[in-house]
C-alpha cells in the first residue's frame, strides 16, 4: 500500500537526518562557542569511517565504531591548539581559509595513507536484515543507528544543560565577556567543545561506513549538507540543528519515493525556503538588519 511505503520512507528519513544530525550538531557547537567556521569538519568524519574500516578486523564492529571517534577527539585535541586557537580573535574570513586549506590536506593524506579507491565496509551480522512490523519493513541496522543518536543526543542535553560543564559552555555563547570577568578560562572548555564536536562527526562516519561508499573524498560531500543543516536551523540553536537535520532527512526520504532524481535539490529549496520566510533560521537568533 501507498501509505506503507511512505511511512518507510519518513522512517528513513529519521534514520538519515539522525546522521547529519551527528555532523552538523558538532559544526554548530564549535561556531558558537569559537566563531569558527571549521570547513574542515568533514575530513573528520571521513576520518572517522577510514579507522572504524581499518579497526573492524581486529576490534570488531562495535569496537571500531567505539574507539574511532575517541581516537579522532584525541586528534581534535592538536587540532584545537595548533590551528583554531589562533584564529579566535581574527577575522572569521581567515579560520573559513585555513580551515579549508587543512580539508584538502587532510584529503590527499587519506589517498596516501588508505589509497585513493574506495574501502569495502560491510554489516556486523548481528543487525543485518529487516525487522518487519506488520506490513511496515525496516532495516534493523538503521533503527540501530537511530537508537544510537537518540541516546548520543539525549547525553549531549544533559552534558549542555544539567552539568557545570555546560553552565560554562552556554554562559561562553551568550555572555564571553562576563565569564572572563569572573575569573574563568574558556579556553581549556574550547578545547573540550572541539573534542566533542570532531569526535561526533567521526561517530557519524564510522556507523555510516557500513551503508555508504568510504571514499576519500566523503568528507568534502558531507560538509555542505552540514552546512545547510545548520544554516536551516539557525546558528548557535542546539535544538534548532536538531529540527533541521530531522527535517532534511525526512524530505529528502519523502523525495526519494516520489521523484528520486530530485532527492538531493530537495534539500536546497527547504533552505531557501526557510530563509526567505526566516532569515535567521528556525530557531536562530532575529537578526536585526532584516526582522525588525
């Protein structure tokens, strides 16, 4: 029936916008609390699926996609000393270039290191095959990945909202200035938001391996849906990403049942129709220039 197919379709939509929604909330957490745009976020994510690929053999599924983002975090630490820490204070345009710069690096070191063809992935055994509800067929491994950024969310909530931690971290969006004067130091919680956001972004490569081509050059293609994510949700809005990932996913899921071709313009109209309604976003902050 019709309507069967549909609601497999908004299932697998869910299921792709929990996915971007790993990439983009970790995009959004960096610019908010360091005004960087991070244009290489995707080179970690790419990261992320290159170890999990290399680790499965000897950790196996559950470990290579456990260890990976930690070992990309640990990266992300280098990342934040070497490179984004001197760019806080300058013009954005500046961390926009460099941050690219380091993209295509980190591109090419992938082709010299795993080589330039494309790595085989392939499902744990455990969650192959669907799981049939009746008349509705899902696949078990993307519910188990929805149950994964369900639970990755619900823990970034609580670390954002009921942890000193966070207190920091959202009183450094909205007031830097007064929590310099109080005498605390946003720079080691700088540090700790870029762990968080890169070792995110490799959790999303390394549970879409599985389901998706690993590629060198999978890291520039997810940055620009990451981007639209954000834009669509409104800069530094945590729930706003949340919104806007889940959205995009469902239509372009709903676009592919019904016009596959159009599945990836799909998402570019929703944005351009959000901003033209919203400037700032779903739920991002007015911006004064144009809503008044």
């Amino acid at each position: 029936m019709e309507w069967v197919f549909l609601l497999e379709q908004v299932v697998n939509g869910l299921v792709l916008g929990g996915y971007y929604l790993l990439i983009a909330l970790g995009l959004s957490l960096i610019f908010s609390v360091g005004g960087i745009v991070n244009l290489s976020h995707g080179a970690f994510y790419a990261l992320g699926a290159y170890l999990a690929v290399s680790l499965g053999p000897h950790l196996g599924f559950l470990g290579a996609a456990a260890i990976s983002p930690v070992m990309v975090a640990i990266l992300g630490i280098a990342f934040e000393r070497f490179v984004l820490r001197r760019f806080y204070r300058e013009d954005p345009i500046l961390s926009l270039l460099v941050t690219f710069g380091l993209a295509m690096v980190a591109e090419q070191a992938i082709r010299m290191i795993w080589g330039a063809a494309p790595l085989p992935a392939s499902l744990p055994q455990a969650v192959r095959g669907p799981v049939i509800l009746g008349d509705l067929l899902f696949s078990k491994y993307r519910l188990m990945m929805l149950g994964v950024v369900v639970c990755v969310l619900a823990g970034l909530w609580l670390l954002l909202n009921r942890t000193s931690f966070g207190r920091v971290v959202r009183a450094g969006i909205q007031e830097p200035d007064m929590v310099a004067a109080l005498g605390i130091r946003l720079q080691p919680y700088m540090t700790a938001v870029v762990m968080l956001g890169v070792g995110l972004a490799a959790l999303g490569g390394a549970l879409f391996a599985p389901i998706t081509t690993v590629h060198p050059a999978m890291g520039a293609e997810i940055i620009t849906i990451a981007f639209v994510v954000v834009i669509i949700g409104g800069l530094g809005s945590f729930w706003g990403v949340v919104c806007a990932a889940l959205l995009v996913g469902v239509v372009r899921g709903i676009t592919v049942h019904f016009l596959p071709s159009a599945s990836e313009a799909s998402m570019y109209v929703l944005m351009f129709l959000v901003l033209l309604l919203r400037p700032r976003g779903l739920l991002g902050e007015p911006i004064q220039k144009f809503e008044r």
